[in-house]
C-alpha cells in the first residue's frame, strides 16, 4: 500500500506539472515592441510601414515621429540607422522583405511595385500594377495635401493595394485606380470619434461664440502657410513645438479648436491637448480652414483680409452666420483660394 501511495503522489505530481507547463506558468509572452520611423511623403516609406505593422512585426504600434525629431524607442526602420533602409538598388520594402524572410506571393508582387516607383525609373516596370499604384498614392496626397495625409491613411491604402494584388487572379492584369481610393477625411473622423476627440459643427461654434464663450483656435500648419491666411485671432502651433509654454497660451479658453486645412494634423493636435488634459480641445466640421472658408468665414494673413478687417468680418459672421454663408463665394475671392492647397 505504501507503494501505492509513493507511485500516486509522484503521478499527481506529474500531472500537476504537465498543467502547469500548458496553462499559465510558463514565461509570459513579452510584449511586442512598436515599430518607428520619421514621417516622409514617398510610397517606399508609407509600403514599408504597412509592410511592419501588418506583416513583419504583426500587431506591433506604429510610432512615426516629425523629420528631426530624435526616434522613440522601438524597432526602427527606412531611417539611416537602420538596416531596414533603402539601399541604391532596392526599396526599404525589400530590406525588410529579406530580413524577416517573407514569402506571401503577394507581399513579393507589392515588393515588386515599390521598387519600381522608387528605385526602377527608366526602365520597363517589372509589375504592371506600379502606374497604376503611383497614379493612385499621388491621387490620394494631392487630394488632402502631401503633408496632411495621416499615417492610419497610408496604411489603409497600402491594406487596399495588397488586397488587390492579392485577389488577382492574372498578375498581368493592372490594378484599378479607382479601387485603391481612400477616404482619410470620413477615417479620421471616425479615429476622431474613437479617440474622444468631439467635432463642433461651425454653425455650434458661432452660436457659441455668440453667447460669449472664448474659443482659442490653434492653427498647426507651417509657418509659411500660416503667413498666408489663417482664422482672426489663430495662435500658429506646430505638434512639435507642443511643450508647456504653448499649452499655457490655450488653457482658459472655453473651446481649443485645433485647425489645419482638412484637419488630419488638426485631428492630431486636437488629440494630443486632450491627452496632456485640454479636456475641452475640439475640431471643426465641416474641417478645417477649408470648411471655415467654404461657410463664408473670413481669413486673415497675405493672401487675405488684413486682421482687423477680419476681426470685424468675423464679429458680422457671429451675429448672422446665414449671410457670411451666403457670400461664401465672396469671401474665396477676397484673396484665402491659397489656403486650399
């Protein structure tokens, strides 16, 4: 019996370790570590951060950070300290294709398309799809600004290009232009939505100001933009120049409206003073300096009215929006058409 006892604990003792090795007590699976890079305008850059986030390091975040700024921590890549860069005679794309040794057929295809945009110039495409991938990428950054399209925006059109390359049953069939279109204005605004970033209509944001609540409009676009024409009043914030300074020159206001010129960076300056506590940051819709214009509301800067001709515009737009909407034809021509570029 005694053996019996012996030869049961050390059976219990098995199982309880099998258990243990299948269940919870083995090492914890170590977290993925985002995946970095600068932000750039060219489809190299933009493939190759798809090609991270949704394939090499799968589920990692995407951290892209302005051109200058020092990297956050992470893997890096199409920066110059990294190995996953472009090299002269193929693409960051392909750097990372060879690194983490992928052989998805349509991964190798859009391999192909990257390299023939950004390194195969003169010579005959290798892919049949490449103009019609570059047609679409320059359609898309001319549509909302080269420095405006937002970084979930190129994921979402390279998401679209491999779900066209993929579905292709002849390779020597072109992709279709139409079919890699994007939206990034409704996709912000729907991240917006995520994000606990609130959009007050214009006709909300007169009538409030019209109540005699203070609203501090931050406009987050270039100096030389800003120059041109910008709203009456507007303080000219860039998100890298965000620091405690700035955010003592928004606190007190009852609204911050974060501003650029459909408001992709607007959207991001929002978010980022609701994270560093401006709980009432908001955005405009319809968006940006853009949407401003479109429902007649003045500008002021070189390229528009001087600011107290502004500021004085701007009072008659309080008092009867539905008359400044009306001459919104008017007010383009007053000299703001710059600001839609």
């Amino acid at each position: 019996m005694l053996q019996d006892l012996h030869s049961s604990r050390w059976l219990r003792i098995g199982v309880l370790m099998a258990v243990m090795a299948i269940g919870g007590c083995s090492a914890p699976a170590q977290p993925t570590q985002p995946v970095v890079t600068d932000y750039g305008l060219g489809p190299d850059k933009w493939a190759t951060a798809w090609l991270m986030a949704r394939h090499a390091v799968p589920g990692a975040e995407l951290k892209v950070v302005p051109q200058g700024q020092p990297l956050t921590a992470g893997i890096a890549f199409d920066v110059p300290t990294s190995p996953l860069r472009r090299e002269r005679d193929h693409a960051a794309f392909q750097s990372v294709m060879d690194h983490y040794r992928l052989t998805d057929p349509a991964l190798l295809r859009m391999a192909q398309i990257v390299r023939d945009i950004e390194v195969n110039y003169w010579g005959a495409p290798d892919a049949v799809e490449s103009p019609a991938v570059e047609h679409a990428f320059r359609t898309l950054q001319q549509r909302h600004g080269r420095y405006s399209v937002s970084p979930e925006c190129y994921l979402a059109f390279f998401d679209k290009v491999y779900a066209q390359v993929k579905a292709g049953s002849d390779p020597k069939t072109a992709a279709d232009p139409a079919r890699l279109d994007v939206d990034c204005h409704a996709l912000a605004s729907k991240e917006a939505k995520g994000a606990l970033v609130p959009e007050m209509s214009i006709a909300t944001l007169l009538a409030e100001m019209k109540a005699g609540k203070t609203v501090r409009f931050v406009d987050v676009r270039e100096p030389e933009e800003f120059v041109e024409a910008h709203v009456p009043g507007a303080l000219n914030i860039q998100l890298r120049a965000l620091d405690e300074n700035a955010l003592a020159r928004i606190r007190g206001a009852d609204y911050v409206v974060s501003y650029c010129i459909k408001d992709f960076r607007g959207f991001e300056m929002a978010r980022s003073l609701r994270d560093a506590g401006i709980s009432n940051s908001v955005i405009l819709n319809p968006y940006g300096i853009k949407g401003w214009i479109a429902e007649g509301l003045p500008t002021t800067g070189a390229k528009a009215l001087s600011a107290q001709d502004a500021q004085s515009r701007l009072g008659e737009c309080v008092m009867s929006p539905e008359v400044c909407k009306a001459d919104a034809g008017a007010t383009l021509a007053g000299g703001a058409k710059g600001t839609s570029k």
